[in-house]
C-alpha cells in the first residue's frame, strides 16, 4: 500500500536531507519529494504512523493526503 503525506512546512533541502535521516534508521520505504511537499510511503498502517511520528518528532507538520 502506498500511503502519501503532505509536508507543507518542508522549505529546503536542508529539511529533506532531516527527513531522510530520520525515516531511513526506521527501516521503512520512503521517497521525498520537496517539489510537492510529499513523503511518499510504501508499507502498511504501521509505517505510515511510524514515518508521521517521525516527521512530528522533527518539528514538522504532516497531513496524510
């Protein structure tokens, strides 16, 4: 399953680079895309909430689309 979040306060590459350090020590799929303001997630709930936690922990606001 695919699983799609908005990041809208994701600004910089700076703010990716956080992002993918953060979701890569959790093991799951991901893809981020600054242009959009996405993270793309491809697992089941549980990678979602665990990438969602992430990106909360980092400061971020995500919304799932």
């Amino acid at each position: 399953m695919t699983h799609i979040i908005n990041v809208e306060d994701m600004h910089c590459n700076k703010c990716v680079e956080r992002i993918e350090k953060a979701l890569n020590a959790t093991g799951i799929k991901f893809s981020v895309a600054l242009e959009s303001k996405t993270v793309t997630v491809d697992g089941c709930d549980h990678c979602l909430k665990t990438a969602l936690t992430e990106l909360e922990d980092l400061g971020f606001t995500p919304v799932v689309k």
